[in-house]
C-alpha cells in the first residue's frame, strides 16, 4: 500500500514537472526563430510559414499522434516525456527502452518498466549529447575520413542496419506474423515507389494490418485452448 502510495506520487510530480519542462520546450522551439529574427532585422513571413506547415504538417501531425499513441505505454510517463522532449525516438530512445525492458523482462505499464525506460532514455539523452558535443570538436580533424568514398555506403546504411538488427528480435518470435505485413509492404513500396516519402503515413496500415493478423491468431488459439 506505501509503495502504491510512493508510486502514485512519483507519477504526479513527473507529469507536473514533465508538462512544464515541455511547455518551455516548446516556446523555446518555436520563438527561436523570432528571436533570432528580432536580433537580425529579418522576421519570418508566417504566411510562407502557414503554407509551408499546410503541405507537410498535415501528415506529421498525423504521424505524431500515431507515435504518441503507440510509444507511450511503451515508454511510461517519465520515459514518454524525456523522448518526445529531447527527441530521436525511433533511432535512439525506443531501441534503447526496449532493450532495457528485455533485459530485465519488464512489463508495459509496470512501475518496474516505468523506471527502467526513464533510466535507459535519459541515459541515452545524456550520451547522445556527449557524442554530439565530441562530434563538434572532432569534426574538422576528422572530416576527411567522414567523407572517404570507402565508408561512404556504411553511413548510408546506419538507420537500416539498426532497424534490421531490431526487427529480427522480433521477427523470429512470430516469423509468420512479421512476414505478411513486411511482404504486403514492399509489393505495396514496389508498385507505388512515391510512397517512399510517406513512410511516417504508412505506419499505420502497416501497423493496423499487423494488430489484425495478431487478433486473429489470438482468437484461433482461444478457440482450440477451449475445445481442449
């Protein structure tokens, strides 16, 4: 009961402290670009800027709810607010969390999970700025390398490397399950190549043909755990 009471008042300081910090976030984000106006004499057209958010801001506001929706269970409240705050989720925080949950075979919704997605992303926050802040220093001395022809295709290839590494974990739990949206997707990819710039988008019919297929075989196996 004390350790329920404890947790309850750890999530409520973390929301309170967490939608504060996102609100300075926010303001921050959106007034550098008028501060930075003011102090150059060159004030942004937001007329330019209200069309240019009409033409891309409709998808990624689709896109962000999606994410919201699905990492946040993921995450918990501390996790969710430390990754959408300092950003990079897909590349470095979920894999990061979701490492760390497996390794310690913690349960979403969990105050177990809670911590250890915390920990783990605010962890991965603080070496990505250390990298980040090394990259800066180190960048001219080591320019020539970056831009070496022979480790060109590596750089080329981080992202899906990483998300290949990533998925086998999971593909090879319910291959057959992972198989089907992967092959429906790159037919899809494959006779329409513009939906390449749409990958954000097609999360989610990829994403509601997987939570079928799953819902599916939850219900076959239902059915023949009862008839046993």
């Amino acid at each position: 009961m004390e350790n329920q009471k404890t947790y309850e008042a750890y999530l409520k300081s973390t929301h309170r402290l967490g939608r504060i910090v996102s609100v300075i976030t926010l303001i921050l984000l959106v007034g550098a670009p008028f501060a930075i106006g003011a102090l150059l004499g060159a004030e942004p057209d937001l007329g330019a800027v209200a069309r240019a958010f009409l033409s891309v801001g409709l998808v990624w506001t689709v896109s962000s709810v999606v994410e919201f929706l699905v990492y946040t269970p993921m995450l918990g409240a501390g996790g969710s607010y430390l990754a959408f705050i300092t950003g990079n989720l897909i590349n470095m925080k979920i894999p990061c969390a979701m490492n760390a949950k497996e390794l310690v075979n913690a349960k979403s919704g969990t105050a177990e999970n809670e911590v250890i997605a915390t920990l783990s992303i605010a962890t991965s926050a603080l070496v990505t700025i250390v990298v980040l802040a090394l990259g800066v220093v180190l960048l001219i001395p080591l320019q020539p390398v970056l831009q070496s022809p022979v480790l060109a295709p590596a750089f080329d290839n981080v992202v899906p490397a990483l998300f290949g590494a990533m998925a086998y974990k999971y593909y090879r739990k319910d291959p057959l399950l992972a198989l089907i949206p992967l092959t429906v997707m790159i037919v899809l990819f494959t006779l329409v190549p513009s939906l390449t710039s749409s990958t954000s988008f097609m999360i989610i019919p990829s994403g509601a043909l997987a939570i079928a297929l799953s819902w599916f075989k939850y219900r076959r196996e239902t059915k023949g755990a009862v008839r046993k």
